[in-house]
C-alpha cells in the first residue's frame, strides 16, 4: 500500500512538472511604453522642429497613463543643478485595435487644458513612432506631416535609466 502511494505520488508530481507553464499574461502597449524616451525625429508639417543639439535635451516620460514632456536646460540653477522645465502634461488613450493604431492625448495643464490632440503610433522594438495633429485637425491616417496638415511626425527611442 505504501507503494502504490509513493507511486501515485511520484506519478502526481511528475504531472505537474511535465505541464506547461501558465502562459504570461499579454502586456499592453500602454505598459510597453513606460518609462524614458528621447526624440530622434520630431517634424512638425514636414519640417524639423528643432536641431539635433536641442533634441538631446528633450525627454518624454510615459508613467501610467500620463505624458510628461521635459526640457533640460544647459544652464544651472544657483545650486549647480539642471534646471528642468515640464513642457506639457496629458493623459493618453491607446488604441491599439485600430489600424493604424490610435493615441490621443487630453491635456491637463496650460493653454491646452481640456483639449485633445488625436494620432496614430507604431510600436517596434525600443522605437515608438508617433503622428498626430494640433487639437483643432482630424487625425492622420498615415505617418506623415505635409505642409499645412497641422501634423507631428515624431520618433521616439526607448532610454534605460
């Protein structure tokens, strides 16, 4: 009797060792874009935006469902510290069930308070691409910003801290 418990037992436990893992759960884009990003592109109507030596001082935080954008200027404050400016603060929406997929953006603070701004984004790899328009234009439909289309055409590379 002792025996076919011990076997059962071993039986049972192999079993268990044999079964395949519980599958991870999907993460979502939202959790994908957490963290740093630093620009690589970013056009406004076709145009560059600002220089490469400007972008380098550009860093966008996802953190949840906000969007925090930052400046870190060249100068220091009295204490010897960077001095770091918020530029914009927004909650985001992500779509990822439409194609492309949609991003919009509800401001939180400043003259855009309240206002969307409404996109399309690309996840791939520890790249993040992102076209959307000023608040008072319809959403891209592709990754491009013409001349007069009130679109941002930005691409965003991934930072470890």
């Amino acid at each position: 009797m002792i025996r076919v418990g011990a076997l059962m037992s071993a039986l049972a436990f192999g079993a268990v060792a044999w079964a395949d893992p519980p599958a991870a759960a999907p993460s979502s884009d939202l959790d994908k874009v957490q963290g740093y990003w630093k620009p690589l592109q970013c056009d406004y109507e076709g145009k560059a935006m600002m220089p490469t030596d400007i972008m380098k001082q550009v860093t966008v935080v996802f953190d949840k469902d906000q969007y925090h954008l930052y400046f870190k200027d060249s100068k220091l404050d009295k204490d010897g510290k960077p001095i770091i400016f918020r530029l914009a603060l927004a909650s985001i929406q992500l779509d990822p069930s439409t194609t492309p997929k949609s991003i919009t953006f509800e401001f939180a603070e400043g003259p855009l308070k309240g206002k969307k701004s409404h996109g399309i984004y690309e996840l791939a790899g520890n790249q993040l691409k992102m076209c959307y328009c000023t608040t008072d234009k319809p959403k891209p439909t592709k990754f491009e910003s013409p001349a007069n289309s009130g679109h941002f055409l930005e691409t965003w590379a991934r930072q470890v801290k």
